[in-house]
C-alpha cells in the first residue's frame, strides 16, 4: 500500500500572513471598516483552529499541520 501525505501547513502560514495585514490596517480605516476588519479576523481566526484541530502536529515537528492515508490493496 502506497502512503500519501500532505500538509495544510502553507494554508496556515497564509491565513497567519492575512490576519498580520489586517491588524496593520484596522487602525487606518474608518470605524464602519474596522467592524467588518474585527469579523475577517474572527473568521481567520476560526479557521486557523479548525486548520490545527483537523489536521494534529505530525509525528516530526517540522512539518505541522499534516495528515496521512494508507491507500487501498489492489
């Protein structure tokens, strides 16, 4: 059986790098603005945990955020 690995660790890094801009900018913008920046937060904020919940550390600590499948016997 053939082993597939994949990581969600890129998804994480960009989601982290999205949440660092807007908090850069939140003080810039108009107050209206700063709401709808607080809920782009919230929700990166809730997919990084479900990011990190699916997906536990892998069994080496430098590669996080991976998964992996057994395929079927032929």
């Amino acid at each position: 059986m053939a082993r597939i690995k994949f990581t969600l660790h890129g998804v994480a890094s960009e989601i982290r790098k999205a949440e660092k801009k807007l908090r850069s900018m939140r003080s810039k913008v108009v107050k209206a603005d700063q709401k709808k920046i607080d809920l782009n937060l919230r929700e990166l904020e809730t997919s990084y945990r479900r990011i990190r919940n699916i997906c536990p550390l892998a069994e080496t600590p430098i590669k996080p955020f991976g998964q992996w499948f057994r395929t079927k016997a032929n």
